[in-house]
C-alpha cells in the first residue's frame, strides 16, 4: 500500500452557509483540481464533506439532530413529519455530493461515492458502519463521504452524523494513513483570538491541549459540533499516530504543500 491521506472538505469552505443549497462551486473545483495534483504525487485521497447549509438549516428546522420527537409539531406545509424532513435532507446532501463528485471526475479522477445512509447508523466516533467499502490501492480511485442523516437504534431513530466523526474512523481504522487535512472556509487554522479581529500573527501553528484557542461555533445554524468538534476529533486521531493539520481551503495548494513536504501555512494538531 502506498501513501493515502484523508481530507475533510468543510461544509462552511463549500457552501454559501446561510443561504440554502447555495455550493461554492469554485472553491469545489480548486480543491478538486488540488487533489488530483496530490494523487499525480502517488498519494491516494479520501474525501469526505461537510453539509453547510444543505444540511444544517433545515436538520436545525426540523429539529433532526434531536432524534424522532414524537410531540414535535409542525407549523408549515413544506413537511409533514420529520421522517419526511429526513429524506429532504438527505435528498440535499446527495445533490452537493453530485457536485463534488462531478468536479472531480472533470479532473480525471475516479470518484467513489459512498452516503453514510446507504451504509452507516448511530452516531459519534463509535458510529456502526464497515469501511472495507473505502479501501482500494488504487491512487486514480477518490472514495467521498460525507456528514449525513443516518438510522439510529431505538426511540431516536434518526441523527445527524458528522463528517468529522467519519474522517476520525477512516483515518484510525485505515491501514496506512498518514495524515488527515481539515480543510476549512475563512481561516488559516486555529487562531488565537476570534476570526473577525485576528491578524497574520494569531495563528497558532502548534495546537496541543494547554494551549486556548477562539473559534466561531454557530449553535444557531449548526446542528453538529463547529471548530470544537474538529479538535477533539482531531486530537483524536493524532494520538493515533496520525498526523493531522488544518488548513484555510481557499489556498488548496497549502495541502499540496503539506504533502510535498514543503512550507505551509496552517494549525498542527499534537498528539
Ligand atoms: C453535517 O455534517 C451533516 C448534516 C447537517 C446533514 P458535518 O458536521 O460534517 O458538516 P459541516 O462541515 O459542519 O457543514
């Protein structure tokens, strides 16, 4: 097996996340065109994205990361139920799936794509699912996931697993991973203060546990975890033996960088 990464495409990075259903197609396509310069460097990629506002809006409206509630009333005639707002959803996320997957076959890559619905159910790092669908050597072959409404056991029924829990998976239980790039939308990494007043010098190019970090959480339009969830995951997985980085992916080529072992601008994240 030779060198494969994991990248985590953020759904703030490639969706316009207060507008509905509105991709970042060009951001979509530079990234893209980035991971078929990574592969052209015998480095496999998996990709797996994040939902932005083709999730989290109407996940957040119809209450979904709240699990099946039984007394939950519904105040307009776009849904009857939740179950209906859960195929809704899903329905959305296939469609910015089909962009990316479109973007990269433009590239002349082979793109794989596996919904977590088809195949995953329950939720957090635990999640239940075989990732034997995610192997292949073959570097000419992109496998793409994405955060998703999955099944879940019991009274809850339905949830909302996040791409990050999906790349925490794939990167500790792969064989032969070698890095996980968070590639986000508006920042160079973790910063030091909050993102709208930071300068060049707030990144922090080091992040281990004892060192505080700002970040922008938007409990009221995300239904997963923000910048803290990326964190914890990814420290995760670093104390796994996996090196892991965030990167701003509106410079895609800082991830080439990362790769080539070149200099880069961006956050590591320390066992
Ligand atoms: C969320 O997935 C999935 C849905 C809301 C359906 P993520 O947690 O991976 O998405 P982003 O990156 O925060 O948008």
């Amino acid at each position: 097996m030779g060198r494969r990464i994991v990248v985590k495409f953020g759904g703030a990075l490639i969706t316009k996340k207060d507008e509905q259903c509105v991709a970042h197609t060009e951001i979509i396509r530079n990234l893209c065109s980035v991971v078929k310069s990574i592969t052209e460097q015998g480095i496999q990629v998996i990709i797996v994205h994040g939902a932005g506002s083709f999730g989290h809006l109407k996940a957040k409206r119809w209450r979904l990361n709240e699990g099946y509630i039984p007394e939950f009333e519904f105040s307009d005639d776009t849904c009857t139920s939740q179950l209906e707002a859960v195929e809704h959803v899903r329905k959305d996320m296939l469609k910015l799936n089909a962009i990316v997957l479109s973007e990269l076959k433009q590239v002349g890559l082979n793109a794989l794509s596996h919904p977590p619905h088809e195949w995953a159910s329950n939720l957090g790092p635990g999640f239940l699912g075989n990732l034997d669908r995610f192997q292949s050597d073959d570097v000419g072959v992109v496998h793409v996931s994405f955060g998703d409404v999955v099944d879940v056991d019991e009274d809850r029924q339905f949830g909302i697993l996040s791409g990050d829990d999906i790349v925490a998976r794939l990167s500790i239980e792969l064989p032969d991973i070698e890095s996980l790039v968070f590639a986000m939308g508006g920042v160079d990494g973790l910063l030091k203060v909050p993102p709208h007043v930071a300068t060049e010098k707030d990144l922090i190019e080091r992040w281990s546990p004892e060192v505080s970090y700002q970040g922008l959480h938007q409990a009221d339009i995300d239904v997963t975890g923000g910048i803290g969830l990326k964190i914890k995951r990814g420290h995760l997985v670093a104390r796994n033996g996996v090196s892991v980085h965030l990167i701003n992916g509106e410079y895609p080529t800082r991830i080439l960088d990362l790769v080539c072992d070149r200099p880069w601008r961006g956050t590591t994240i320390l066992p």
